[in-house]
C-alpha cells in the first residue's frame, strides 16, 4: 500500500469514450500495478476511497489503476455535466488529505480484478504469449489512456478472449474497437493463428 501522506494533488477529468464513464487522473500514482474494480460496497471493502464514491447514489462502479480513477455512473436522468465538478473536487480533496486508497491488508478474492488474477495464475502458451505482447505494446496504453484495461484471458483454436474492464465495459464503440483496431491488428501481425477476438466480461 502506498504512503498516501499529505501532498498538492492536482486532478483533472475527461470524458471516455463511454458516455456513462468519467476519468479522473492525478498527478501521481494512486495503485501499485495491480488494477481495482469495484461494482458495489461489498467489493470495494479494501477501498476507502471507493466506499466514499459510492456515497454518490449515482455511482454505478469505480475502477482504479496507476493514476487514475474511472467511475460509472448509472443510467438514469442524471447527467455528468451536472455533478463532474463536484465529484472531481471531492475526490482531489480525499487524495489531498491523504486518503488511503487500496488498503491491501482488506484485500479479498473479491476486490481484485479477476482478469489481473486470469493472467498471473498460469503459464501462457507460446501464442498467448505473442498475443499478450502485441496487446501490451499497442493496444493497452490506448485503452488506459480512455480510462479503461483490457487483458488477454485465453486463446483457443483461432479465438483470442479478451476482458474488458473500467470505461471499456459497456462502451457502446467496444465492438468496434474489438473488430477494426484489436481484431485488424492481430489478424496483420499473426495471419495464420487468428480468426475472432471476441469480449468476455463475466
């Protein structure tokens, strides 16, 4: 867990490509290299500042990794122009205060992303691997930049399994990404291993 001490902490919010979600990024990490999705209070028993998010009645899920933080709200009448400013000033403020925002010793199976687990407990086959690498070097650093994560789960005669997560869930363009940016990109770079990338988020 990070020394979450007392420092000016600048943060800003962008818009995502998923109009239900908000990105808010500081000027500093927040999270270790693990990554954070909560969908409810039960999850985010390891989050103090997801907890406090979630005091919002609009706030659907909160997603945490590196420097920033997603939140989803939910589908209703409200609208993020109506309350962005205010969240964002909260969450400045907490972070400026020297709110904790993982804390690891509440961790359970629950809170952490079982994509981040998928991909540690087991060793990728050689295409896997390749898949994977080509991800992490062109794909993911787009996607993160949209507020989202996105990671190989499994790879099987020609379908390439992925799990979309943070803004990318839902997103109403994942499709599109999935097909003409992901699915192009693997199908260039390994022709005869690929047929299909599909999204898995259960």
């Amino acid at each position: 867990m990070l020394n979450m001490t007392k420092v000016p902490t600048s943060l800003y919010s962008e818009a995502t490509p998923n109009p239900r979600v908000i990105k808010f990024t500081a000027n500093r990490i927040l999270v270790d290299q693990n990554i954070y999705e909560f969908n409810n209070k039960a999850e985010a028993i390891a989050s103090p500042l997801a907890l406090e998010l979630f005091s919002f009645p609009f706030v659907e899920s909160v997603f945490i990794s590196n420097n920033f933080i997603s939140v989803t709200k939910k589908d209703n009448n409200i609208e993020w122009s109506d309350i962005v400013l205010e969240m964002r000033e909260f969450i400045r403020d907490y972070l400026v205060d020297g709110g904790v925002v993982i804390n690891e010793n509440a961790l359970t199976k629950k809170s952490i992303s079982i994509t981040q687990k998928e991909e540690t407990k087991r060793e990728f086959t050689s295409i896997e691997k390749k898949i994977a690498d080509l991800l992490d070097e062109y794909v993911k650093p787009a996607v993160e930049q949209d507020g989202g994560f996105i990671s190989l789960k499994n790879y099987d005669k020609g379908i390439v399994t992925v799990s979309l997560q943070g803004a990318c869930s839902g997103c109403p363009s994942s499709t599109m990404t999935l097909k003409s940016g992901i699915e192009g990109l693997l199908k260039r770079e390994m022709p005869n291993e690929i047929i299909e990338v599909i999204a898995d988020n259960d």
